[in-house]
C-alpha cells in the first residue's frame, strides 16, 4: 500500500551501485532507475522512492569541492519535495562528503544519510541491500508528531548510524567500514531501529528554511607530525604559499616536538597569518593543550585547540569558514565552537 514518505535515492559512485557482468565478470554501474527490480524488498516500505544518478558517476577517490557543490544544489533543489534523501557513496571519502554537506546544508529538518558497501549489490554476499534497505528506513522514520527521526547528515553502515562528521574510516576489509569513536551512534538497526534520541540534533524551528551554502576556499594544509621530522621539511611545508590554514595531527592529546625549532617554525606561520588547528592522530580521545608542556608551548604561540574532531570534520570546517570568512579572529571562535555537532565542547 502506497503512503505519503517520499525518498530520494541519490547514486553519486562507488561499490555499492555495482553488477557482475554473467559473461566477462566485469563490474559495472546498473541503472538505479530499475532500483525496485534490484532490490525488491524496498516496495515492502510503499514509499515513493525516486532516484537520480551522477552522470559520470564519481570515483570516490575523485570527490573534490565541485562535487560537494553538485551535491548540495541537487539536495537544495529538491528539498522541499522529499521526506529524506538517502546519498551512495563509494566509502573512502565518505566521511569527508557528510562532514563536508553537514557545514554546507546547514541546520537542516530533514535525513541526509550516506551509506555504500563493501561489496556490490549484485554479488551475493554483499552487505549493499542491507545498508540501502535500513538507511531507506532510517530517512523516512517519523516521530509521533511526523518530524524526521533524524534530521541530521549521518552515515548508516553495517547495522549502526553515526552522525556524519564524527565519523572516519577504520578499514578496508571488514563490513563495518566506520567508526565515531568519540560521539555515539545515533541508531542502530536490530529486529527493530532503536533511535537514541538524546544524541540527535533536533532544530528549534521545523519550518526553517533550508539555506546551503555553496562558497568553500581549500586553502588547507594537513601536516602529521612523525618522529625524526625535520626542521627544513617543516619550515617548507609551513611557508607553503596561498595557504591559509594548516590541520597539526600531533601525538596523543596535542603534543608535538619540545624542541625550540619546532615551536619556532609553527610560531613563524601564525605570525604570518597562518591558522592553524591542533588534531590528535589519535583515533579516540581529545586534543587538550593545557595537559603537558608540550602542548601548552603550542597554545602560547596561538595554536588552536581542535577538541575531538575528526581530521575529516576538521578540513571540511575550515573549507566551509574560510569560504564565508576572510578574518582570522571571526574563523579562530568558530573553530573552538560546536557548530554541527562535530566536537565537544569543554
């Protein structure tokens, strides 16, 4: 029986929307707008699912700022006629694009959830149907009042539902391909979907008006920090030019070498304007740069502290703040506040 929820199925690339060819084995693309005949437990839901297909389709190791551009208009387009939108994604960068169109969509009252596969659909051991079924689910799940059980950017894979920019990917060769080591699940599918909704961002106006913003500056630079570094490589990757901003992955809770070299080259870029945010590298755990010398030496000479974001969450913030900022002081407050869910703040 058909209801009212209407879904968009957005196929942008990856394994996920892949078919063995019977004859040559070969992988390649099936066209989604068979989708029901693919997987035909989706017309159990009786909602209307419609689909639109990236055309090329887009390797994920070729996502770039132009894509998320593409994304974020196909979604700002077609906001007001869906209930949810539910985004295929190939997974490496797939952490990368949910924090990236989590800044760029904003404070949204509707589901944007990511998923793919390790497998693709049409091998008979894949994880695909099941991941594209929940997620589905997932973005057209209502609350009593009919308001989106999850409007936020989020990412479904393997039974669990994390919110996009806490997330990272931890392997290649397992199906549960992510982890948010530092923010819980904000569901997680069983015999039934069990919400936990004191870990979701509800909007305090239901009625807001989607406002994307499409302006992001790449100026970005991610240094990590290794034992044996050098002074000179340091110095040059600091001196960079057209570089406005550097991520630090540093060890443990913020630290980095004690050496007056290193803390005079970092020290050399924020005094040339540079900003630049301390991340752990760190899977779980945060960035406190009051805990050892180390990190305090950083912080004395205006590093910033980057909390327990993710290095995905992290690039994306900074493209999204210096898209819309050209002062350093306005993006240095912005980068210490909790602004989509993406760190914890103290």
């Amino acid at each position: 029986m058909q209801n009212s929820t209407s879904i968009l199925l957005v196929y942008t690339g990856g394994t996920i929307g892949m078919k063995q060819d019977p004859v040559s084995f070969d992988l390649r693309p099936f066209d989604f707008s068979q989708i029901l005949e693919e997987v035909p437990e989706l017309k159990k839901f009786g909602y209307r699912i419609d689909t639109y297909s990236f055309d090329p389709i887009i390797d994920s190791s070729d996502v770039d700022i132009d894509f998320w551009i593409r994304l974020t208009r196909l979604i700002a387009d077609h906001y007001d006629n869906y209930d949810g939108f539910v985004i295929l994604h190939g997974t490496d960068t797939m952490s990368f694009s949910a924090s990236a169109l989590s800044f760029m969509l904003g404070d949204i009252t509707k589901p944007v959830v990511f998923t793919g596969s390790q497998l693709p659909i049409g091998m008979l051991r894949t994880d695909g149907k099941e991941n594209l079924i929940s997620s589905i689910e997932i973005a057209a799940s209502k609350d009593e009042d009919g308001h989106p059980m999850v409007p936020e950017v989020c990412i479904y894979f393997e039974s669990q539902l994390y919110r996009g920019n806490r997330t990272t990917k931890y392997t290649a060769e397992n199906f549960r391909a992510f982890r948010s080591a530092n923010y819980p699940v904000l569901a997680e599918a069983g015999i039934h979907i069990k919400f936990n909704t004191a870990f979701i961002r509800y909007p305090e106006d239901w009625n807001r008006p989607l406002k994307p913003v499409c302006k992001l500056d790449p100026s970005v630079l991610i240094i990590k920090i290794i034992p044996g570094i050098r002074q000179s490589t340091l110095d040059a990757l600091v001196s960079i030019p057209g570089i406005r901003a550097i991520i630090l992955e540093t060890y443990g809770s913020g630290n980095a070498p004690s050496g007056r070299w290193f803390t005079d080259s970092i020290k050399k870029a924020v005094e040339r304007g540079t900003i630049v945010l301390n991340i752990t590298q760190c899977q779980a755990g945060r960035v406190d740069m009051d805990a050892y010398s180390t990190g305090k030496s950083l912080k004395n000479i205006g590093v910033i502290g980057g909390s327990d974001c993710t290095t995905e969450a992290a690039a994306a913030k900074l493209f999204f703040l210096l898209g819309q900022y050209s002062d350093n002081k306005t993006i240095t407050q912005l980068l210490k506040k909790n602004i989509r869910g993406e760190l914890t703040e103290k």
